[in-house]
C-alpha cells in the first residue's frame, strides 16, 4: 500500500502524533508529483526559491509556497490530462470568479477513505429510514457545485425516503420554495420517522424563522439531525451565532446543539472537517492548517488571527498540496477543546475578500478590527 493510502485508510482520523511521520512522506510524494507532471506549478515554486530539499521536518511544510484561490480561479492548475479527470466540482462563483477542482481516480479512492473513516468516527450512519429537508439547491445535470454534490451525497448517509429542496430547479434557474418546505416538513412531523436537514447554515435559519412566523413549533423524531456546511457566503452580515442558531432550531423543531453537526470544506482542498461535541473543526490526519499573518504572510502561532491556509497530500489531478483560503480563521491547541480529541482545531471568522496575496492585509483590516473590538467587550 502506497504511503497517500495508508493515511487515507488509517482507523485513528485524529492522531496527528502517530502519523506524523507517513503525513510527511506523503506531502513529499505529492509535492513531488506535480513539480514532475505539472509544469506551470514547477515554475511557481522556482520562481518563490522552493525546492523539495527544503522539507526535512514537519516544521518546514509552511516553507511550499501556498497558491491563493483567487489564483486558482483564474489559473486552473493539472497535473493529469483532463480526460484522466473522472469528477469536477465548482465553487457557487458568489464573488464572481469560480474555481474548479477536477478529481482523478487516485484522488478518489484516496476521499473514500478518508470520507468512510469520518463519517463512522462521527456516528453519522444510520439504518433508520429518514426524511430529508436539503437546504440548498436541487441537484441538475448543469449545476456541478461542489456543495451541491456534498448535500446529495450526505443523504446517503440515512436511507432516503423522500428528498425535499429549499431551492427549486425551474429548468432554467433556481427558486427559493420555502412555503413547499413547511408543507413538507409538517408532512414529515406526522409520519414520526427521523428528519435530516443538510445544507446551508443560511438557508437553515430562513426556514427556522419561516416556521416561527407561521407559528409552528415541532417535537421531531429524538433521531433526528441537522448537518450544516457551506458557510454563509452573501448572507455572513445575517449570520446568527452558533448558540442563538442552535436556540433557535430547539425552539422551533425541538433539536437543540445536540442534533446539530457541521462541516467545513473547500472546493480547492476537498478535506472534509466535522466539528466535535463542543462544535470545533479539529484538523484530522489528512491535513494540516496553517495562519498566517495578514501582513507579512508568515505562520502565526495559537490564538493569533489571520489567513487560513490548507495542506493535504490528497489531491494527485492538480497542484492543491497548500492553498491559501480567503477566509481569516485562528488556530487553537485541541486540549483547550474539552472533548477528549487532541489535535489542534480552528474558527473560522469570515472571508477577507482576498484580490492578492500581497494586499490581502488591506481586506482583513476591517475584520481584524471588527474581531478585536468584540475580544474587548
């Protein structure tokens, strides 16, 4: 078994000590990799004075230069042909430029490891038959979304008996049918089978508030479950806090913090983060994160705010090994979490609108401060 495989099949999804050293091996081998079949990421890291002799230890994976995903959006990297390419996914283009991850078949067999391995760490299987109320969009032969992918996907962890979208496929564009989801939902309740709503945060509290409008409160299935991922994207100046979107759903559906998991991912990164019991993204063995400092692009050290930089060995098809995010996130010890995972783990604080990787101090300003000014209340 290839040194990716055995870190992608490993049963302990959190050991970041024990594997240390295959983590190594494996981004050597990957960075490896596409310095040899993809030209155009050979000259970038020539051009930033990289070389492979640089990895030593795993205190030099912050030396690979990270590709910002603005750059990505407008250079797609490849280090196969694309007709090798068996899958591609999309980022929704909120900011109007769209990135798009292409996967080969090493890079998926790789991803169902690691996916099989984290969806039974977390106890997200289940045998019961279920509802499903998807928070997004409906799936279609045109849209190749990455998230959209995601959420179909997640409904495969229940045995569907029905599927119900918040955003209508019309043929030709999406609507948002949030009076069908409340006619649904109530359909659901009284069938006395489990519900999962998997999609976006954003959407989730549109629906809650929908329910409290009309005044319907609900004690649904104690088997029931929410799964949230995607962020809040053009809705982050609306988003409610964890706590008071946790509140809320126990209000109004009767699953409180509980029955409510989530995920982080990225398109450009394809690692699949779920949050503990206390609802933190600890970093599993199948990456490492990096923060950077706004101004100087340097790593900073726990508790520090600053760029969220991503590092996997995952990805064989394009040069993804260290992307650099658009989002300000601070990395924290895993013993400062309380539920019992050890590795370090991360809070995202929203999107600094990266436009380049030497001015995105001018995008974080603002968010930095904002950050700051509520550390101080």
């Amino acid at each position: 078994m290839t040194t990716g495989l055995r870190l992608f099949y490993h049963r302990h999804p959190y050991n970041i000590t024990g594997t240390e050293p295959l983590f190594l091996r494996a981004m050597q081998n990957n960075v490896s990799h596409h310095i040899t079949h993809c030209p155009e990421y050979a000259a970038i890291l020539e051009r930033q004075g990289f070389s492979l002799d640089d990895i030593c230890g795993p205190g030099d994976l912050c030396k690979i230069p990270p590709l910002p995903t603005l750059y990505l959006k407008q250079h797609p990297l490849y280090s196969v042909r694309e007709d090798r390419l068996i899958n591609k996914a999309t980022t929704s283009g909120t900011s109007g430029l769209v990135s798009v991850a292409g996967l080969d078949k090493s890079t998926a067999i790789r991803g169902l490891g690691m996916v099989l391995t984290m969806v039974l760490t977390h106890k997200l299987l289940s045998p019961r038959p279920t509802n499903y109320i998807v928070l997004g969009y409906q799936p279609a032969k045109r849209n190749k979304i990455g998230a959209v992918r995601t959420a179909y996907a997640s409904t495969f962890t229940a045995p569907a008996l029905r599927r119900a979208y918040a955003l209508r496929d019309t043929g030709k564009t999406y609507e948002l049918d949030l009076d069908n989801l409340v006619r649904t939902l109530l359909g659901y309740a009284k069938q006395g089978r489990p519900v999962r709503f998997i999609g976006f945060p954003a959407y989730f509290m549109f629906f809650l508030r929908e329910l409290q409008r009309n005044g319907i409160r609900l004690k649904l299935h104690h088997k029931s479950l929410v799964i949230l991922g995607g962020g809040w994207k053009q809705f982050f100046t609306e988003r409610l806090e964890k706590p008071a979107l946790y509140a809320l759903s126990e209000e109004v559906l009767g699953l409180g913090a509980g029955r409510i998991r989530e995920f982080f991912g990225v398109v450009e990164h394809n690692i699949v983060y779920l949050d503990c019991s206390n609802h933190h993204f600890h970093v599993p063995i199948y990456a490492r994160v990096i923060i950077r400092d706004v101004n100087t692009i340097e790593p900073v050290g726990f508790g520090v705010p600053g760029i969220l930089n991503l590092l996997t060995p995952m990805i064989t098809s394009m040069p993804l090994c260290s992307i650099m995010t658009d989002d300000l996130a601070t990395l924290y010890p895993g013993s400062s979490c309380g539920c019992g995972i050890d590795s370090p783990f991360f809070e995202i604080h929203g999107r600094v609108g990266l436009a380049d990787i030497k001015t995105c101090a001018a995008g974080a300003a603002s968010l930095l401060a904002d950050i700051g000014g509520r550390a101080d209340s």
